[in-house]
C-alpha cells in the first residue's frame, strides 16, 4: 500500500516515537495507555504528513480507523522497524486491530485537540500552543476573571491565597496538557494545523 520511500519515513518516525515513551527491542510488554499514545501520536504524524496523509484523503470517514491501523501495521512488518521492537510489542499494537471502538476514539480526540481546543488555547493566533497560554487560560478562569471573578475577587485583584493558588494549578494542569496529552514531550509548546 505505501511507497518504499513513505514506509521508510513512516518507520523512522515511528521508531521516534518509541524511542520517546523508551520501548526498545528489549521491552516485551507496554501499558495500554502507552500503546493508545503511540498510535496517536501515529494518527497525528498520518494526518499531518502530506505524503502519508495521502494514503487516507478519500478513505471515508467510518473506514479511516481501519486503514491507518493496516498502515501501522504494514510498517510494523518493515525489517527497520523490527529491528527496534519485539515481537510482543508488535502484537500488541496489531490487537488495536480488533479495537476500532478504540482507534474511532483516537482519531476523534487527535481531530479535536488539533482543530477547535488548540485553536482556542492559541491566544496570539501564532499556530502554537504554549504552556504559558494555557496557564494564563486556567487561570482566568479559576478566577472567573470573564464574569465576577471568585468569591474574594475585586477590581483591583484577588487575595494573595487564590491566585497564588490558581497560578500554581494552571502551571500544574498546563504542563501535563501541552507534554502529556498533546504528546509536546520534552518542548513548550505543540504547533496547531492552521
């Protein structure tokens, strides 16, 4: 199904993204989460790849889990990559095959994060997401700062304990968002699609 030069790019980032969540050769098995996370980070290298993008543009839309899973799988059948992970991990990530509850849920959640909440969160409209941005989102509105404000607000500001507080948390909640749940890994920040 895919070029030999697509496969080889499709193996190389995914053997990226295994180097990121640590999954060698010598890994023979992984959590469900770090399976789900790998193949969605997949799915957003899929869709944010022309050349790989490609393969699924006219693919309806109840039918797209199934082939970017059978892509998946097509490379993970790739000498390159079998070089860099066991077999066990292999069938894991091949018995999402059978989920495609799992794989619609995926798709649907990297569609989201990557069209109306990034773009929300992205205050200066510079297609990136910072983890500074989302702070100062969670803040304003722990503070309510958009309607009254919380229940010790006032004009000029909020007692120290509140949005000392709120501060710390959106910190907190900005950094698992932008790392974990946008896959941001070791950077600042995540690019939105335009």
């Amino acid at each position: 199904m895919l070029k030999p030069d697509d496969r080889d790019k499709f193996a190389d980032k995914i053997i990226d993204i295994l180097n990121l969540h640590n999954v060698t050769k010598d890994i023979k098995s992984i959590s469900n989460e770090e399976c789900l996370m790998i193949v969605n980070e997949t799915v957003d290298f899929i869709k944010n790849t022309t050349d790989i993008s490609f393969y699924i543009k006219d693919v309806p839309a109840d039918e797209k889990p199934s082939v970017i899973l059978e892509l998946i799988i097509e490379v993970l059948s790739s000498g390159k990559l079998q070089s860099n992970i066991s077999p066990e991990v292999t069938e894991q990530i091949r018995n999402l095959k059978n989920n495609a509850e799992a794989m619609n849920i995926i798709i649907k959640f990297v569609n989201y994060l990557n069209s109306e909440l990034l773009e929300s969160l992205d205050n200066n409209n510079d297609g990136r997401v910072t983890i500074e941005e989302v702070e100062n989102d969670i803040v304003d509105c722990l503070l309510c700062t958009k309607s009254d404000g919380c229940g010790c607000y006032k004009e000029d500001g909020c007692c120290k304990c509140c949005s000392g507080f709120s501060r710390k948390l959106g910190k907190v909640l900005a950094t698992i968002f932008i790392k974990v749940v946008c896959c941001g890994c070791d950077k600042n920040h995540v690019n939105r699609r335009n």
